[in-house]
C-alpha cells in the first residue's frame, strides 16, 4: 500500500472525526502491543464509526474483517482492498458462499503470523442498545486457524469498549477503551477445539462488559436507560455507568422521564444558528440523505460521511459566491469566521 496516501486518507478521516464529534476520548493505548500480532475485538455499535475510530487512533495499521456484501462492484473491491479490508461471509450472503470464509480465514492466520493487526468485530452484528451481546465463535475460529498454522504465535487479544453518549445525534461524544491484551495461546488445547473457543469467549466477554455499558436485564432495559439519562450519566465513562446499573437494579428502578428534552430546548437557539449558518447542507441532510439511512446503527455513519464530503463542497460553493460580491481577502476572512463559530458551536456549546 502507498504509505503516503495511506497517511493523507487517515489524517483527514481523523480530522473530520474530531470536527465531527464533541469530544473523543481514548484511554489503555498503553494496552496495545506495538510488536506482537494483535486481534483487537470491539463492541459494535455504530457501524463504520466503530471502524474509523479504531483505525485512526489505534498505533497500528490493522487489517478489517468486513460484510461480504459491501464488495460489489469492481471500484469498491478494489477500495476496500486497498485499505486493508477482507470480506467474511455471512449465512445472509448465501449457504454456498460460507465456504469462501475458508480462505480468509488463511489470509487473516497469515496477517497475524507476519506479526500484524487485525479488527474484528466478535458480536458479528451492530445494535445500539448498551449491553455486550453474544458473541459469535467466527473470532475464535481464526485464532484456532491462525495457530495451528503457526503455532508459536502469540497472538494479543485486545478488547475494545466503544462508548457512545448517543450515536445517533450530532454533535455526540464518544470514549474508546483500550482493554489489557489477553494472550491467546494461553486458552488454545490443540486437542479440544470446542473448550478452546468456549475459554476465548469468555475471557473477552468479561473483558468487554467493563470496557462499556452492558445493561443485561432485557425485562427492565428501557427503564434502566430512561433512568440513568434522567439522571444525567456520562454514558462515556463505562465503569460508573455499569456501577450505576447494578445500583438501581438492586434498588429498584422509579419510572422518571429523560431530562435530555429539557436540556435539548435549552440548546435550541444555538442549534438552530448553526442549522442557520449552514443551512444548505442541513437542507440537503434533512430531505435528501436522512431518508436514505436503512437503519438507525448508520444515523452516525451517514452523517459523518455526508458532512466529510459536503461540507467541504458547500465551502467551495459559497467561496465562488462570495469572491464575486467582495475582495478574495474578505471571502477567506468570511468563510474562516463561519468554520470557526460553527466548530465552536459543536465543540463548546450543543449537547
């Protein structure tokens, strides 16, 4: 891969994402072996903002284990190859396909011998409700391949909590957890396979429960949520919310509304003079792109990618305006208060 294009794409994917986001919090780097073949396994959430922040800020270049589907067509191959991206199949992909994950099953055994990262995510699906689901045997199938293809590696499980305050809004915070690596060679028994995966599963289950919210009692879910919002929990720190949630689940849950409405209309003149001072773009999200996200896990997604690439045209657009009504000098000056007070507005003033 060309190093350099490599480096531009992630500094301004980084860029964007710290544009985008209130605050982004990134702890247990320390974690990550920068020497050793690492398997960095995530709660999924969020969809590919899960991915970018992961990829942008992990100190190494991993390698991505992605749906199958999304390699239809020749170009997107061939982008999603470039940035290191392997498909997996999926039963959804159709029986006769699953066979193909035999080979990139070899292929990610051979990036973890070669000593390199790799992503993937264990729940083999993405929801927003706060809690680690099950998670699928496919990871612990590439540790077995991996190892017995070379078994003297020491292949470094890292888990990775993803924390979102609420992934579906704009501005939103988010915290990355860094959790200390597991050594997989420790679990493996070349002689039971099925024990194997079974220890793998739960050491990173365990793992994973502290790293973010897991809120485990589906009966009383939503009135755990509505309470901790009401409450104001910084949904970003994961190991006072999980306090928190075994605090009222052994207490009792009272039935209080979310204050986030209250708060919201408090913020509501300032969200209303960023919407203002980009209205064109936020015309275009509202009626044109919005209707087309297939589900909320994409909200954050569509949104990045949308202002990552429209943002950058509505500049340009209303430079040419602007450079036609007043001096090239004044057009820059106009242009960098509205990018400035935008940001400020995202960064210091909405919620």
């Amino acid at each position: 891969m060309n190093e350099f294009m490599y480096s531009v794409v992630k500094f301004i994917i980084k860029t964007g994402l710290y544009g985008f986001y209130k605050r982004i919090e990134i702890k247990g780097l320390k974690h990550v072996p920068t020497k050793k073949p690492v398997m960095f396994l995530p709660n999924h959430q969020s969809a590919l903002m899960d991915v970018l922040l992961i990829a942008t800020d992990c100190n190494r270049k991993p390698y991505f284990l992605t749906r199958a589907d999304v390699f239809k067509g020749r170009f997107l191959k061939r982008i999603f190859t470039y940035f290191q991206m392997m498909p997996i199949y999926r039963i959804r992909d159709g029986r006769n396909s699953l066979s193909n994950n035999n080979k990139i099953f070899n292929a990610c055994a051979k990036v973890l011998g070669n000593g390199n990262a790799l992503v993937i995510f264990p729940e083999a699906n993405h929801n927003l409700r706060r809690r680690v689901r099950p998670l699928s045997k496919g990871f612990t199938r590439i540790i077995i391949r991996s190892l017995e293809l070379y078994p003297n590696l020491d292949i470094q499980l890292v888990p990775v909590g993803l924390n979102y305050k609420n992934a579906t809004h704009f501005p939103d915070r988010v915290s990355v957890h860094y959790g200390k690596p597991i050594s997989a060679k420790l679990f493996f028994d070349p002689n039971d396979y099925a024990q194997t995966s079974k220890a793998i599963k739960e050491q990173v289950t365990t793992a994973l429960q502290k790293l973010t919210t897991h809120i485990e009692d589906d009966d009383n879910y939503e009135s755990l949520v509505g309470r901790l919002e009401y409450e104001g929990i910084d949904f970003t720190d994961p190991i006072a919310t999980n306090n928190w949630v075994k605090t009222y689940s052994s207490s009792g849950i009272s039935n209080r509304s979310s204050n986030s409405s209250s708060e919201n209309r408090g913020k509501g003149s300032f969200r209303f003079f960023l919407y203002l001072l980009n209205l064109p773009v936020y015309l275009l999200w509202k009626y044109w792109m919005k209707p087309k996200v297939p589900e909320a896990e994409f909200m954050g997604t569509f949104k990045f990618a949308f202002g990552l690439l429209g943002y950058p045209v509505y500049l340009c657009l209303l430079f040419l305006i602007l450079v036609n009504m007043v001096s090239v000098k004044m057009a820059i000056f106009i242009l960098a208060i509205q990018v400035v007070v935008s940001l400020c507005l995202t960064k210091y003033v909405l919620r």
